[in-house]
C-alpha cells in the first residue's frame, strides 16, 4: 500500500470476539468537504470498486504502530457545540478553503472518547493516546496546501472537554449555541441521538441511568439541553482560550471572530465564497436555506433558559 498512511484513516472501532479492533478507510486524497464525515466514509466506500467488498481490520494497536510515518498538522481549532446551532454551516464554510482540514463530526473520534462506558480497562492515558494517534491520519497533508485543521465535534463532546483540553492545553477551543427554545423544537422536528434517551450514555450527560429511564422524550431533551449549557458555563469560568458564539450573530460574523480567534488570514475572495455558501443550507448545498423558527418554549426549559442567559452575559462581557 504504497498510499499508505497518507489515503488511509481508521474509521471505525468494532468487537469481534470480545477484541477491539480498527477498520480502515482508503479516502483516495479526497478531500473532506461534506456536511458530515460519516457522508465522506460513503463517499469514499464508493470509489473502492472491485474492492468493495473487502473489509480492512486490523488490531487496535496499529493505529499506533501506523501512526508514526507522514506528517500531520496540528490542530488550529476545535469546535464545540449545543448541536442544532449552526456548527455544521460553519464548518461548511470553513471547508471552501483549500487550506483548510475540516473533520466534521468523524465517527472514529467518538468511538474512541466512549470506549470506556463500554470496556472500563481503557483508561485516560489509553484514550489519549488512541485519540492522538487517530487524529494524526485525519490531518494529513493531502495537496500540500493546506494550513489549518479544525475539529467539529460531536455535540456530547463537551463533555470530554477536560481529556482534550489535557492534549491540547493551546489549541483554541469555540462553543456555538443558540436559545435552548430553539435547540429543543429542532430536535423535537427531528431527534438527534443525544436527544433520544439511551443512544447516548446517561453517565457522560451526568444523568443517573436509572431516574431517567422513564423520562418523557420531552423531559429528557429538556434535560440533556440544561447539561449542555451547564457545562458551557463551567468551561467559560476556567478557559481563556475558549471563543463563545451566538447562533443569533449570523454565519459570517462568526466566521470573522473564528478567523481572529485563531489567527487565520481571509482574503477578500475567501469571503466572497463563504458569504455566497452561507446563502444556502448547510446540510443540502444545492437548497436555499430558509428557516421557520417555532418560538415554543416548554417549562422544563425554564432552567436551560436562565444558565443560556448566564453564557450571554458571559459571552457579551468577553466577545
């Protein structure tokens, strides 16, 4: 695999026979423009041809082994959010430059940061490693032009934000949100997996598993939302390396905030095509985006609410 590591990232861990094991992906240099990385895995899957069919896995600690030829940027930035806020159209946006390595979202990251509510003997230092190692093949200089790389995260990754904030202790960390109103009536449109109860660990929103086993799905979204803006709240108090943005700012003032907040140089033209893709939606790139807002706020809200304030003072006093 003369390719090798430079086309090939780990994309997914799996049990087989009670043994962690790592499955690889040929991306062909492509570059990783979709809205989410598990669309860039199809995408990908499908230029394998006569190879289709055939599956490479390999013990876990060859992502390590592997892992120590090519060169891999270091991360510029990574971007968390209360999901349902505008994360995805900014990553879109960031990913029209060719500088730019935009891992939106990428299923292996969170196979890894999970990997110990489901198998305990992996400890912090085996995740920190596993996480680093993995992370090496994603930023990988494909063209020789790019410069930056920013992480998306899954929106429960806030809540890892100590682990990664460990390995990366200089690395600018941003938090996108927007109302909590806002955020549950999307969800209620369509239900992501943190707000359908049981997909996610209980544990990692700090749920007990047994009291919200019998919670209404209004409840439990209404739940894991006050714990996303509770720890939002936390990680403000202590991080001064951490950039609050309000869904309310629009895309393309956050996207100048994001550029000075890490240093980045946009020329007019980057603009130009940033401000032409913000024009559609972030998820189906040939739509004009528009957006009926339903302005239903339940009570079990009501605390989501008065912590969402709280980031906005926070975010008024600092921005």
């Amino acid at each position: 695999m003369l390719d090798f590591p430079l086309n090939w990232v780990p994309y997914k861990l799996l049990a087989i026979d009670g043994r962690i094991k790592c499955c690889w992906l040929n991306t062909y240099g492509e570059s990783f423009t979709e809205p989410f990385f598990d669309e860039t895995i199809l995408k990908c899957k499908g230029l394998d041809g006569s190879h289709a069919a055939i599956s490479s896995v390999s013990d876990l600690m060859m992502i390590g082994e592997w892992a120590s030829g090519g060169s891999a940027i270091e991360p510029t930035a990574f971007i968390f959010h209360v999901s349902r806020c505008g994360s995805t159209l900014i990553s879109q946006l960031l990913a029209t430059l060719d500088e730019n390595i935009v891992l939106a979202e990428v299923p292996c990251f969170d196979d890894i940061l999970r990997l110990p509510y489901k198998y305990p003997e992996f400890d912090r230092a085996a995740i920190a490693k596993l996480f680093t190692d993995t992370l090496s093949y994603y930023g990988q200089k494909r063209t020789n032009k790019e410069k930056n790389l920013f992480i998306k995260t899954d929106s429960w990754h806030l809540f890892f934000y100590e682990q990664l904030r460990q390995l990366y202790p200089a690395v600018p960390f941003i938090i996108l949100y927007r109302s909590p109103g806002e955020v549950f009536n999307s969800h209620r449109k369509q239900p992501g997996m943190q707000a359908v109860n049981g997909l996610i660990e209980p544990q990692l929103f700090g749920f007990d598993a047994n009291k919200v086993a019998n919670m209404s799905p209004d409840a439990y979204l209404a739940a894991v939302i006050e714990s996303y803006f509770k720890k939002c709240l936390e990680i403000a108090a202590v991080d001064d390396q951490f950039l609050l943005l309000n869904y309310n700012e629009g895309a393309m003032q956050m996207i100048e905030k994001i550029a000075a907040f890490t240093k980045a140089t946009l020329t007019p033209q980057d603009v130009l095509n940033m401000t032409e893709r913000s024009r559609y939606h972030s998820k189906k790139q040939g739509e004009i985006f528009s957006e009926k807002v339903t302005h239903y706020v339940p009570s079990n809200l009501n605390k989501a609410v008065e912590l969402y304030n709280l980031l906005e003072e926070k975010r008024k006093a600092t921005n």
